[in-house]
C-alpha cells in the first residue's frame, strides 16, 4: 500500500484543532510547497496528482519512511501558523491618519512561539533521517 495524500494531511490535522475547516485548495497548495521543500533539501519526492500517490521515478506506488510523511505535515503546518500569524499581525495593527492601535503583544507572542515549536519538531525529523554512527 502506498502512501498517499490523506496520509500526509493526517499527520497535519492531528497536530491542532480548527474551529473552521479550512480551504482544500490552500492546504494543498501547502502540501505542493512541502513536497518541494524537501525534494530541495533532502532529496526529490515524486507525487502523482491523479492518484494522489506517492510514487518512485518510474512512477511505481511507494511507501514513504513515516519520518518523511511526519517531516510534510509538520512543513505543512508550519505553512498554516506563518498564515494565522500574519493575520494577527493585520487584525491588530491598526494605523491611520488619526489613530493608532497596537494590540499584538500576547497574540503574537503565542503564534511565535507556535511557529518556533513546529520548526523544531521539523529539525528533529530531518534529524532523524540522518544515518547513526552505527550505519
């Protein structure tokens, strides 16, 4: 059985709890991104869109190692935490001509931290797929 696109979602939408079910077509958007992060880093990903497979060069359904599909949803989920912080940013900075609102300290603060934790899940799987001492 190969891996495929809902096994790469499911380790995203395990990681927070939406009060909106956010747009299909921005998630895979975010998933596009995600495989071509780490087919720059790492090493090329081949993905069948029709199929929604995962697949080798020749195009033969695989089974990704559960670190790469872990290393996607966190990329992905990194994607979405860098959109709610920028809303933040937006909904709390309020300038005009005759008044100025600040309001981003707690908000913001929480969001960044959010951002930094999944970004050091994500080093921890790229980590891990480096060879031990021991290989």
């Amino acid at each position: 059985m190969a891996t495929v696109y809902k096994d790469v979602l499911d380790v995203f939408e395990s990681t927070f709890e939406e009060k909106v079910i956010l747009n299909d077509g921005l998630v895979l958007q975010w998933f596009k991104m995600a495989v071509g992060e780490f087919s720059t880093q790492i090493e090329p990903l081949y993905f069948d869109y029709n199929t929604k497979e995962f697949t080798d060069i020749n195009g033969e359904p695989i089974v990704l190692n559960q670190t790469v599909t872990n290393i996607l949803g966190f990329t992905i989920k990194r994607y979405y935490c860098e959109r709610q912080y920028n809303k933040i940013i937006k909904r709390s900075n309020i300038v005009t001509k005759d008044l100025t609102i600040n309001d981003t300290s707690g908000a913001k603060t929480q969001a960044k931290v959010e951002i930094d934790y999944v970004n050091d899940r994500i080093v921890d799987y790229y980590e891990q797929l480096k060879d031990t001492a021991y290989n």
